[in-house]
C-alpha cells in the first residue's frame, strides 16, 4: 500500500483549471484520503484546488462519508488542512462577549487608575473566588 501512495506522489503535480476536473479531482481526493498521502501534502494540494474551484467543504464531508470514513474525522482533517491556509469557518473575535457589567467595572478601573487597572481587577478576581471558596467550605462545615 505504501508503494501505491508513493506512486501517487511521485506523479508531476497537474494544474487543475475549471469545473470539468472536479470529477478528477474527487477521485484524487478520496484516493489520498490516508495517513500517508496526508503527511506527503497531495491531500492538501487536491483540497485546496477542490475549495479554488469552488467546492464547498460540506461537499467533501459527504463525498467522504460516501467513501466509508467517519464525518467527525473528516471535519477534523479538513479544518486543519485548511486552517493551514488561513481559511476559518469561525469569524475573527467569534467566542464569548463580556457581560455590560464586567465593560463597565474595566471602565471605571480604568478611569481611576490608568495603566494598573487590569493588574487591579485580576487581582480582585482572584481574591473574589479565594472568598467565595472559602465561605462554601464555611457552609459545608
């Protein structure tokens, strides 16, 4: 099997241009859906022209999933393969937004002392939950 995945890699890498060499290229990428021809980097070439060409990942995941492999693996791979190029599925900044309150305690820690205010308030977080154990541990007695 090695020497099959070798044979592929070893082959000159095509230029593909146009929708006519999706079919081509979805042979290509589930053929080099293994361990070795994602370390060698075809799979990563074959993804990446598949997205150029428009493609849309979902695709691939079905393709895949059609071929025998495991959706969350192939989810996986993809991100990481295409993260690798900068292509993100979350937007820059996505994640939890601090609450209205925790804005406006910084801005006041802020106007009153300027440059020192997050020592301050990581500081007072810290002491906060040393209190709060400490009085649940006092309950729990």
């Amino acid at each position: 099997m090695n020497e099959l995945n070798e044979q592929k890699t070893a082959q000159p890498s095509r230029s593909y241009t146009g929708e006519s060499c999706i079919p081509a290229l979805k042979e290509k990428y589930l053929d080099t859906l293994t361990v070795h021809a994602a370390a060698t980097g075809s799979l990563r070439t074959t993804v990446i022209a598949l997205i150029d060409l428009g493609v849309a990942r979902s695709e691939l995941v079905r393709w895949a999933v059609a071929a025998g492999y495991s959706e969350s693996h192939i989810r996986n791979l993809l991100s990481r393969l295409l993260r690798g190029r900068g292509v993100s599925r979350r937007k820059r900044g996505a994640g939890r937004k601090a609450p209205q309150e925790a804005l406006a305690l910084l801005a006041l820690a802020l106007d009153q002392h300027g440059d020192k205010a997050i020592k301050y308030l990581l500081a007072a977080y810290r002491a906060g939950k040393a209190q709060l154990a400490e009085s649940s541990l006092r309950q729990a007695a």
